[in-house]
C-alpha cells in the first residue's frame, strides 16, 4: 500500500511569502484594524513590531511582546525611528496617512534606507474602499505623475466590469465610536507617555468632547439635514454643490493653499456671486466628520448676507452625498475625494488643490465665475477608465472601521503587501493578481 506520509515528507514546501520580511507599524486607523493586520503578516512568516505614541495606540494593539512605546520628545524622534530599524533590521514601514510629522520623518527615514514604505487612507472612491498604495498617498501619490494614456494602456488585460459609485458613507458610526474610545484613553490614562504631541492642533480633551458631542447630536444633526435636503429638493432651481473637507484633514493642509476652510467658502461664494444667473444657487455640502470645530455655517450666513446671496445659499450638515449629486448643476472642491463620484456622473468640476483625480480631461481649468456662467464637461470616457485602473490598483474593497469592513480588506491587502511589485507596476507589468468583487450586503 502507498505511504502517503512519506510522499508528504517527501514533496516541496514553499516558503512562507512572509519570511524574512520585518515589519514596523506606526499609527493606524482608530480601532482594531492595525492589530488585525499585524497579526495577519505574522502569519505569513512576517515578524511585526508596532510604535506606540500613546495610550490610544497600545489599547488597540493586544500583542504586548511587539509593542514598542515611544516616550520620548517629539524632536527625538527621528533619532529614536532611525535607532527603531536598525535594531530591528526593518524591511518594511507601514503607516495611516503620511503628512503627520512622525510619519514624514518615519518615511524620510525608510527611503535613505531602501526600506518598502507601505501608506493606507481613506478610499480614493470610498467609502467602500480603501486606499493602500507604497511611497506615499494623496498629493505625494505616484498617481500625482501619472497620464490617463498611461493608465489605459495598463488596462489592456484588465477586467472590463466595475463597480457602480456606491451612494453612502460606509462604516461612519464605528469610525466616530472608535475615534472618541481612542481619545478617551489618551485624555484618561496617558501618565505613561508625558511627551506625546497630538499632531493636530486642538487638546486631546477637547478633540475626545467633540467626538463624543457628535454621538450625542447625531439625531438632531440628522433633523437639520432633512429639513435642508428637503428644501433643495423641492425648491426646483438649480444648484452648484460645494464639497466641503475638514480644516485639519491632512489632504486640505498639506495639499492645497488654503490656510482655512473659511478662505476656500469666501472664494467660493465671492466667484458664485460674478458668474452664476440670478436664478442658480449655491449649496454647501459639509463633511460626515465635521463636528463643529471650524465656523462653517456661521461664515456661510455671513458672506451671504455681504454678497446679497441671502435665500440662494444653503449648508447640508453631513449625510449622504449621491441625493445631492443627482440633480446638481456643478460640483466644487478643495481636493475631496468626493469629487470623483461627481466625475463619475459626468458632472463638471473646479478643484484648487492637489488631488489625484485632478488630471486637465476631468477637471475644469476655467475662472471660477465663468465655470458657474458655462461650465465645462468632464471627459466621461477618460474618467471611467481612470476609475477601472484605480479598482485595479491602490483601491480595495473594505474598511478600517466595521468588523465585515476589516474582514473584507484584509483578503486581499495582505497579499499585496507582500508581492514585490506595488499596485501600479503589478497591473502595468501584467502581473496583478484578480481583484474582489464589491458585494454589498448588510
């Protein structure tokens, strides 16, 4: 009789895709994303470490033999990060976001030393996505040095079938949970970790209390939001939609020239007075995020009364975008990533910052008043092609915040992190492995 065992002993074992490899973690999403990945690489033959910079960051990672504090000063760092890999030998940097100064420094850092920089966001075309891409993400994005002939010839052996826009937040109540949970432990139990800096310029008090006013306020924002939607919808006019950002995203400070949200709303509404007929309006459509902290509906009434717009103006606090979209005129922007759902449905569109959709086939070049009086066509065809290349690379089905989110991202991510090739060469060199269809289920 055959002796399977011996056959067993006998036949050739791949080597663990993750073996050899050694990755440092940084700061991730709020929540549990960040230890479930970790936890995954490890699986795959990689060792993980993960720098904490606070009590926020180590609550979320349960693995205390590869978890690193940092508590030194916030001009040590680099010293400290550079100290990190080599003691470590990291091959691999993984990080949320990388315009934070501990992570500009940590990338800095790993490109002096050949190390493979692996950067995660929000999606490009969220929020049923994800962006993961290597060497940086929005305005430092290799996406930034891209042509759209470039992305079509990629697309020779791609699928031709993509998803439609999906027309909801996503996972927004888990983000803000998370997001106030992590605050807290940074308000209430950081003794340990004196030096830590928020990189954002509000205190950690008062970014916990905005995040726990917005779990509280969600009923009556979601009043406020009906009763604005309901008056656009049935007022019968037409209207220009202003897709409005946070003032501390890392996208509007370190990808655009505005200093404030107020500058970009005053420059809005001063070109929509000069070019608009009489009969348009002007719709703000703030961020599912925004909770209070910059004075937009007060700056809004203000400069409507200054330009004699009162009545033609209206702010939307948060919600969904598709309702508004639909029937919009134009769209205008800062560079929110909102902005492509509105080139998805072919809709004009002004944006003054750097954005990776923000190629001359897609985006207007035309003086604000003008883009109001004639607003110029995006180039419909271009644009879904540009769409099928992003679902082909950096864009992942899933999400940071709900647990089905963070099931469906990480069986695909983990993969890609491991394969020499990042998400673009992988499709421009023919090589890509086959993406995840979007399933939406509840």
């Amino acid at each position: 009789m055959h002796d399977r065992s011996d056959d067993s002993e006998a036949m050739p074992r791949f080597p663990s895709p993750g073996a050899g490899r050694r990755f440092l973690l940084l700061q991730g999403p709020h929540g549990p994303f960040f230890a479930r990945l970790g936890a995954m690489l490890r699986a795959s033959g990689a060792q993980v470490w993960r720098v904490g910079f606070n009590m926020g960051d180590r609550v979320f990672w349960p693995d205390r033999a590869s978890y690193v504090p940092w508590r030194g000063r916030p001009e040590d760092w680099a010293e400290g990060c550079a100290a990190l890999m080599e003691r470590h030998a990291i091959t691999d940097l993984v990080l949320y976001g990388d315009t934070r100064p501990i992570h500009a420094q940590a990338v800095e850092l790993a490109r002096a030393r050949g190390i493979t920089v692996h950067v995660f966001e929000e999606g490009y075309l969220r929020p049923y996505w994800v962006t993961y891409e290597r060497g940086g993400s929005n305005g430092y994005s290799r996406l930034m040095g891209m042509t759209l002939p470039r992305m079509r010839a990629a697309l020779a052996n791609a699928a031709e079938d993509i998803p439609d826009a999906p027309a909801v937040w996503g996972d927004l109540r888990q983000h803000v949970f998370y997001g106030a949970l992590y605050h807290f432990f940074v308000m209430a139990a950081n003794r340990g970790y004196r030096n830590f800096r928020p990189h954002r310029s509000i205190p950690v008090v008062q970014e916990f209390r905005l995040y726990l006013q917005r779990l509280l306020l969600m009923p009556l924002h979601r009043l406020e939001r009906w009763r604005a939607t309901r008056t656009i919808r049935h007022g019968g006019f037409p209207y220009h939609l202003v897709l409005l950002q946070l003032e501390h995203d890392a996208s509007f400070r370190s990808h655009s020239s505005f200093a404030s949200m107020t500058e970009f709303i005053v420059l809005v509404m001063e070109g929509f007075a000069r070019g608009a007929p009489g009969h348009h309006h002007l719709v703000f459509k703030a961020h599912p995020l925004e909770d209070g902290r910059a004075a937009i509906a007060a700056t809004i009434a203000r400069e409507a009364a200054r330009l004699g717009l009162s009545g033609r103006v209206h702010h939307v606090r948060g919600g969904k975008l598709a309702g508004l979209l639909n029937h919009a005129r134009t769209a205008v922007t800062v560079n929110s990533t909102a902005a492509q759902q509105a080139l998805w449905r072919g809709l004009p569109l002004k944006a003054f910052g750097q954005a990776v959709y923000n190629l001359p086939e897609f985006v207007s070049d035309q003086p604000l008043p003008e883009f109001f009086a004639a607003p110029r066509r995006p180039d419909a065809r271009g644009y879904r092609d540009y769409r099928r290349f992003l679902l082909e690379t950096s864009q992942i089905v899933g999400g940071f915040y709900s647990a089905r989110g963070r099931r469906e991202l990480l069986r695909q991510v983990v993969d890609m992190m491991l394969a020499p090739q990042d998400p673009y060469d992988a499709l421009i060199e023919g090589c890509a492995a086959p993406r995840q269809q979007l399933r939406l289920v509840t």
